[in-house]
C-alpha cells in the first residue's frame, strides 16, 4: 500500500459470520401484550437493522450509540443499565436522544411503550440475495427488555437504582 491508507490491525482476532444486535421497538398500543400491537422498530445508523437496507459503510466516523448497543447484545442487561436509560429518553420522544437514531417511527408523539429485542443476523448467500433483494436474514432471539411504559415500575426501579435523573 503505497498510501498507506490500510495496514493490518484489527480490534478483533476474528469476525463471525452471524452478529447479534439489540433491535429498539416502539408502540401505541394499550396492550403492549396484544398480538395486535404494531412495533415500529427505530433506525440505527451502521447498524443491521431492516434485511433490505444495503449495509451502510461509515469512515472515519464512528457511531457511538451503534458500537456500545452491538456490545450490549453480546450479554445480558445485568449490569448494563444505560440501555433501561435510553429507553427512558424515547418514551420521552427527547429530541437529543432521538437525534442518535437515523429513523424515529413516531416523530410525532412518543411511544406508549418501548421495548429491546435481541435478534441474530447473518448475511444472506448470493442466492438469497439475488432471490429477495435482501442482504441480511434475520431471527428474533428473545427479549431484552421491556415492554415498559413511564409507569412501570421495574423501570423507575432501575433508574432510582442507578441514580439517574427523572427516575423518581
């Protein structure tokens, strides 16, 4: 590389071939329990999120609410209480918390309640891809957290734990 615009380290020994990621959900729904319920999944930047978005490439910048959610994903919430927070801030519709996600499904009102998902993706085959036009298939694993609305109590809970603002 005579450039020297590429060399050979890498934060990781090896990438898999499927990653698993936390997907934020929203709903008006009264019964977030409901088969009824519409979840509207909110837009990450440089994160897998819709199967048919091509995957985005972003250089030199580094998405900081998409790194440290992929990492979430990689365990359990025990311990990891910012992603109750973030939740907290979307029920809220805060216009700095909501500026982080590319897509906001409820620009106008916020949610009744959110709700994080862990879902495993891997990259379609070429087959697949040239079928669908999808470049992801995706799975859902199970649930992260949530459903929670502004009243719930486990929320507040965590919050006062926490000691983080509003979470009287």
């Amino acid at each position: 590389d005579s450039l020297h615009l590429v060399n050979t380290y890498g934060a990781f020994g090896s990438v898999g071939k499927e990653r698993f990621e936390i997907v934020v959900q929203g709903t008006d729904s009264a019964n977030p329990y409901s088969e009824e319920a519409e979840w509207r999944e909110y837009g990450f930047y440089g994160k897998p999120g819709d199967p048919f978005r091509r995957p985005p490439f972003y250089s030199p910048y580094h998405r900081r609410l998409d790194w440290e959610i992929w990492f979430a994903a990689l365990g359990s919430l025990k311990g990891e209480y910012w992603p109750v927070y973030l939740s907290y801030r979307l029920l809220h519709n805060e216009p700095r918390v909501v500026s982080l996600f590319r897509k906001n499904p409820f620009p106008d009102a916020p949610p009744r309640y959110i709700r994080l998902r862990r879902i495993r993706y891997r990259f379609t085959t070429p087959e697949e891809h040239a079928e669908t036009g999808a470049w992801w298939v995706r799975r859902d694993e199970r649930n992260y957290f949530g459903p929670v609305s502004l009243e719930n109590q486990e929320l507040k809970n965590i919050l006062n734990q926490a000691q983080w603002p509003d979470g009287r």
